[in-house]
C-alpha cells in the first residue's frame, strides 16, 4: 500500500508538512498534486444538467418483458457449430 506524505515544493526542495519518509528507503516515487487555488470551476447549473440526462434511461420493463428480450438474446447465441 502507498504511504502519503504531505509537503510543498519550493525551489527544488520539498519541504514537509508532517512527519517525512522514512530515510532507511533509499528510492521514492513522488507524485506532485498542483493545488492552484486561483483556479474555480464555474458554477453547475442543475436544470441543464438533468435535462442533458434527460431520456438516457428507459422506462421500467415487467419482469415477463426483461424475460422475453433475453430469451431473444440467447435464441440469436445458437450458431451451427453449437448443435
């Protein structure tokens, strides 16, 4: 399991915000995360939103319904070769 260390780069160096790794591993993967807080993404508007997923799902089927669209399914999987 990855370990994660909290510390800002500044020059070149990297200076921690909590405890730092340990010394006795001598190679480390660091992932930098840029944080710039200047950058806001602009507001959602809900009502586009769900008019975007407007008609994405079909309405509810009866179970003899869902039945029947598998048992189609399945009729199209017999080939020559599987009798």
């Amino acid at each position: 399991m990855l370990k994660n260390y909290e510390a800002v780069y500044h020059n070149g160096h990297l200076h921690w915000l909590g405890m730092p790794p340990l010394r006795e591993i001598e190679k480390r993967h660091v992932v930098v995360v840029d944080l710039d807080k200047g950058a806001t993404r602009p507001p959602v508007d809900i009502r586009q939103l769900l008019a975007q997923t407007r008609g994405c799902l079909r309405p509810l089927r009866s179970i003899d319904e869902i039945d029947q669209n598998i048992s189609g399914m399945r009729s199209e999987w017999n080939r020559a070769w599987d009798r």
